[in-house]
C-alpha cells in the first residue's frame, strides 16, 4: 500500500460560540474531510484532543508554509 505524504493543515480559531473544547485565538489542527467541507464544516482536533466538525467560519484557515518562514525570519 502506498501512502501519501500530505501537509498538515492548521487553522486560528476566531469564534467559539457553544464550543466547550475550542478557545479563541488558539491555533488547531485541521483533517482532511471532502464530506464535511462540501457541508460547510471543517474536521478540527480541538481541545479534547479528538476531532469534530465545526463550521468553516469558527476558524481562518493557514498556510504552513507561510508560517514556517516566518518563524525562520524572527529566529535568524
């Protein structure tokens, strides 16, 4: 079986209406899940550890890449 090497996705939180295991402006792991984005929702591991659907518009959506050289630039 040939597994594919995908780049994680990671989102900010800017909403947290009725959420108990989501924190503003915290930053969350997003899983790929076609079903639920096509619904307007979006798989987010949030605090418990596990994942769950929230709406897309609970979280802005960021670039690793972006992020990634940004963290380089502050550091060098």
């Amino acid at each position: 079986m040939v597994q594919e090497k995908t780049e994680k996705m990671f989102a900010l939180c800017v909403e947290d209406k009725d959420c108990d295991d989501l924190e503003k402006r915290k930053i969350y792991q997003i899983l790929p899940d076609e079903k639920a984005t096509k619904e307007g929702y979006l798989r987010v591991v949030d605090e418990s550890g596990d994942d769950y659907l929230y709406p897309e518009s609970y979280v802005i959506m960021l670039s690793y890449k972006s992020f990634k050289l940004k963290v380089r630039r502050i550091l060098s």
